[in-house]
C-alpha cells in the first residue's frame, strides 16, 4: 500500500506554511535551527496532519517562538521567568481581595472544608492540580496527627515523575486543612485507623474526598508524537474544573487551577524570596537539593506566607 504522505506545518502569526516554502522563516526573524528550536514530540496528531508542536519552553503551538520574539537575543525565557510574566494568556494572578472572595466561596455548603484546603492547597503551597488529588493523608500528616510543616510528594504524583518537596507553613492553609481533617473525623469518612495515629484516619486514603471515602478520580491520556514514541500523562478534569469555577465565580476573568501556582509564586518574590527558593517551592530542580534548600529556609519561607494573606 502507498505510504501516506504527511505535511509538516510550522505555525506564526498570520501565516501557515510548510518549513521549506518561500519566505520561511518571516522577515527580520532570526534564522532558527533544529537545536535552537526544540520540538515537544508528546502532543497528539491533529486531523490527518502532523503539527510542529510547541517547543519545550512551554509557548503553545501557534505562538511564535521566545527566540523569534526577542529578536535581538538568541536566549531563550526560563519557564520560571515566563511563569511571573504579565500575559492576557496566561492564568491571572488574583489580589488579596479576590483570593478573600474566592476563599468565602469556596467555603460553602455541604463540601465547603473540603473545598477551602484544596484552594489553600494551591495557593499556600502551589501544588499543581494532580498533586492535590494525588495527595493521602500520610502525606500531609505526621504520625502523631500533626500537621507537617515540609512533606515530599512521591514521583508518581508529580507532572516530571520527579519527587518533589511542598511546603505547609501558611496559617490559612494549617487552620483550613484542621477544620477539614475534623469533619472527615466526625463523620467517619476513611476514619477506620488506629485512633492514635493520623488522628484515626486510614494514611493510605485520599485526602480529599469526592464521593463518599473515594477520592477524585483521574485518568491517563495518551500523547503519540511524531516519531510515534509515546508518552502518558494524567489529568483530573472534575478538580480542575472545580478550581476554575470557583475562581471564575468571583469576578476574575480567565481564571484557571494554573493561578495558585501564578500567585503563589509573585507573593513570595514580593515579600523578597529569591527566584531560585521560589523555583524549589514550585517543584523545580534535582529533589534532593530542593528539600536541603527549602529545609535550610524554613523560617523564612514561614515568615513571607504569615504576611502575605495577613489580612484575610
């Protein structure tokens, strides 16, 4: 049977054309090679074409490349940089007095504890939304039912399969994650362990409950690059979903569960974190020298999250 022919169609602004044809690439544009201009090859096909997808510097397809946008500069953005930048695509970053409205709503009815800690969650530790549905209770626990104040997520969480360390030090978050644990314990919800430890709760159950003692439910996606390798991955829509809505409900235009991460890390530099602890707290770096750097700087990462929904 005759191999099917496939195009290779390299996206910018107000064009579309094959690599190879006239013109490419756009005038002024700096010429660009393969090394300089990595494909991620773990997004799927799309109609009978194969894309050039969005580089690994995180820019979506269709957007013009950091390189082509500088112009004048062959370095690309760091993805902690381009996390900070002010974008209308990028999720919003809320001010204090939205974060109080969305705080409030989260709060009620009938799962409205449980909602509160997820969004502490994200915006007190930055945790993606996967890591949150991922979370068990050993994981936020100590034995003895203590809050932890530094815990490690297990790579299997993680968006880079990589452990990483988060961070429970807010007041806001320790006080919401409380109430929370003592309605499942009031309730009997996965509460079946021993009474003296993780304050009765079974350790392996999920934290937060979605329906009854299940926690929420994820699913594996499949991404088929161009050389055919392939690459799971996974999502939990109903969380995401939920984050989102809450944070639409109150007035922020675009919001998405990707803004605690956003805010997160611009109070923290605010209040005079510097960027590389900052990228520790987010999950970035080798693992082990993330937890040393975060564990070294514990009371001053206590101190900027004290001060910064201080108000609320």
């Amino acid at each position: 049977m005759r191999a099917r022919r496939r195009s290779v169609i390299m996206k910018a602004p107000g064009r579309c054309r094959r690599p190879d044809a006239a013109g490419w690439p756009p005038p002024r544009a700096p010429a660009i090679t393969q090394d300089q201009f990595p494909m991620d090859r773990t997004l799927p096909r799309v109609g009978g074409s194969v894309y050039l997808h969005r580089p690994l510097s995180g820019v979506i397809y269709g957007k013009t490349h950091p390189i082509i946008q500088q112009r004048g500069s062959m370095t690309p953005r760091t993805p902690f940089k381009r996390l900070l930048e002010p974008s209308e695509e990028k999720a919003p970053i809320l001010e204090p007095h939205q974060f109080k409205a969305l705080l409030l709503l989260a709060g009620e009815g009938l799962h409205g504890r449980r909602n509160r800690a997820i969004i502490w969650h994200s915006f007190g530790s930055a945790l993606r939304v996967t890591e949150i549905a991922h979370l068990k209770v050993r994981d936020v626990l100590d034995c003895n039912g203590e809050i932890k104040a530094m815990g490690t997520l297990p790579a299997s969480y993680t968006k880079n399969n990589k452990p990483r360390t988060f961070v429970q030090l807010g007041p806001g978050l320790r006080e919401a994650l409380d109430a929370y644990l003592a309605y499942r314990v009031q309730n009997g919800l996965q509460a079946g362990g021993n009474p003296n430890e993780y304050r009765g709760l079974t350790p392996s159950s999920a934290l937060y409950l979605a329906r009854g003692d299940d926690g929420f439910s994820m699913v594996r996606k499949l991404y088929i690059g161009v050389d055919g390798t392939q690459t799971e991955y996974i999502i939990c829509s109903s969380l995401q979903n939920l984050i989102s809505s809450l944070i639409k409900r109150v007035g922020v235009t675009g919001g998405s569960s990707h803004s605690g991460r956003r805010t997160f890390a611009t109070r923290m530099r605010e209040r005079g974190i510097e960027d590389e602890l900052i990228q520790a707290l987010l999950g970035r770096g080798h693992p082990n020298q993330t937890m040393a750097y975060i564990g070294a700087n514990l009371d001053r990462i206590r101190a900027a999250q004290a001060t910064i929904y201080a108000d609320l």
